[in-house]
C-alpha cells in the first residue's frame, strides 16, 4: 500500500518571523499515524496545539495563519504555508511543530531550508495507508471583476497539478514568466520550486511597515523589486521565480486541507484568501470529494509512492 510518512529524528530551526521580525525557534518532530501536522505554542502555559485543517484558518492577509478552531482571538501561528509546501513536496503526513512564538521563521523566504531540515532528520515509512482528498468535480471560485478579477479552481485528475497565472503592473515581473504548470508526481519539487522567495514591491513593503508588517523581511529573506528592476544583488533563482513562488505558497495553502490532493488546481491571480475559499467550497460540497488510499502502489500516481531522494 501507499503508507503514511513522518519524521526520523526531530529537527531544529531558528530565525525570525518575516512580519513579526521576533526570534523564534522551531522543533520538528515525529508523530504517529493518523496524527496530521500539529503545531504546538510551546511558549504558552500551558502549550496550545493548533491541528492543521481548513477550518482552523483564521486570518489570510499577507500569509496563512491558524489558531484553534479558526478563532481570530485565539493563540495563533502565522505564515504557515512555506513549511506546509515543504511537507507536501516531500509527503509528509504526520509531524508535530513546537513553536515558541506566534510565527514561522521565514528563513530564506523559500522551502528550501524546510526540505533540506526535514530530509536530514530523515522520513520514515509508517505502517497505515496514505490518505488522499480526491476531487470528484469542478469547484470553483471567483474574486472582483474586470483587471481585478481572479479565481481559482480545482478539478478532478488521477495525480496532483498545479498550475498558475500572475499579472503584476511592474517592469521587473513582467519580463519573467507569468505562467508555470508543475506535476507534484515528477519528484521535481526541490529542484524546481522549493528553492523560489516571496518577493514584494519597494512601494508595498514601505507601507506595510508602517502598518506593523514585514518586520523582519531582508534581501537575506525575500525577492525586492523597485519600479524597474530586482534589487537582489544575486538576482533571481530561477528565471521564472516569481510565479513559482506563487505555485510553491499554493501546495502551502492547498496542505491545509490535511492530506495531498488528487486533484488539477488552476489559478489566476489567486492568493492566500482564495486557496483557503477553495478549500472550503470543496469541503461544503460532500458530492465534491472523496478520502482515498491506495492498497497497491500500481494504483497510485505516478511518483506519489516513493520517497524523494535526499539531498
């Protein structure tokens, strides 16, 4: 069967929080199965576990945040959706995060020190069988109308696509790819999106700091654009690093769900607010979806049974 994978050995991280620009420290560790991704403010007393899921989705501004049950006034872990990707691209389903502050280190603004963290405390095989979201018909939803039109939709397929669209006013993204199709089964995940940061714009990131935001964002951290150009010394990581990151934050937003998606996801102009919308417009819909395993690795995707080599 296609089993269910956690962690090895715990793992340890430390950084800053790329909105709050707190310190925090981050520890991996190993779950059994049927567990899911939990995170844990140890920082409290006493601690407060904050299961991934849907519902548990409070806030979508900027980044992905989630506190117990969805309530906006309880403890709360922001800008999730970057080690969320990395679990998804690695197949992780089972993992508790001890978390001593309100938000996830940022790092280098990509999953790439995620991978590289979770694969060298090594992932393991668990004895019980994967359990997958499979879309059973289009879902789809729509934000604005016009040049401020966007949407995201989710259909059904035998793997997992993704594949997105952006449009930005600048010089800069604009000569870079606008359009990236990336198949989850290729085992291309590192090599290919992992490595993609959050980018912004001089302009925004001027005003989101005088609104508290992006405190702790750096060229160490993120992509800086001006009116005309990449203000990183070593440019860009990828010709088209933009819109990957956007694919890279939709596997994030999209593992909220709490299992891989069977499903062809399809995005224009989308964003953390509509990939949560989407997620809950599936789930309203029972006819939608259906939990699948997979009792013979022959059935499954292509590329979804295996373990992704290491580094």
């Amino acid at each position: 069967m296609v089993k269910q994978r956690t962690l090895k050995s715990l793992t340890r991280a430390v950084g800053v929080g790329i909105h709050s620009g707190q310190k925090v420290e981050l520890t991996l560790r190993p779950a059994p199965v049927n567990t899911g991704l939990v995170f844990r403010r140890v920082d409290l007393c006493p601690p407060v576990d904050i299961p991934v899921g849907v519902t548990s989705v409070s806030d979508t501004r900027m980044a992905t945040t989630i506190s117990p049950g969805g309530d906006p006034g309880a403890p709360k872990v922001q800008t999730i959706e970057h080690l969320l990707s990395a679990c998804a691209g690695l197949g992780l389903d089972n993992l508790f995060i001890d978390i001593n502050a309100d938000e996830v280190p940022v790092l280098d603004g990509s999953a790439a020190s995620f991978v590289f963290l979770l694969q060298s405390a090594g992932i393991v095989m668990q004895d019980a069988p994967k359990r997958f979201l499979k879309v059973k018909k289009p879902v789809e939803v729509r934000q604005g109308e016009g040049k401020r039109l966007m949407w995201a939709r989710l259909e059904p397929h035998h793997g997992y696509t993704l594949s997105f669209e952006i449009e930005f006013d600048n010089p800069a993204v604009a000569a870079t790819g606008s359009q990236y199709v990336f198949d989850m089964g290729s085992g291309a995940y590192k090599k290919d999106i992992a490595r993609a940061r959050t980018f912004g714009m001089t302009a925004d990131i001027d005003l989101m700091r005088s609104r508290g935001l992006t405190l702790g964002g750096s060229m160490d951290n993120a992509i800086v654009v001006d009116d005309y150009k990449v203000l990183n010394a070593d440019g860009l990581r990828y010709d088209d690093e933009f819109v990957k990151h956007k694919i890279l934050d939709a596997i994030g937003d999209m593992h909220v769900a709490g299992m891989p998606l069977l499903a062809a996801y399809t995005s224009f102009k989308g964003g953390h607010a509509l990939n949560n919308k989407l997620l809950r417009a599936l789930l309203a819909d029972e006819s939608a979806y259906e939990v699948v395993s997979f009792d013979s690795e022959r059935d499954a995707p292509k590329g979804f049974a295996e373990l992704a080599p290491a580094w």
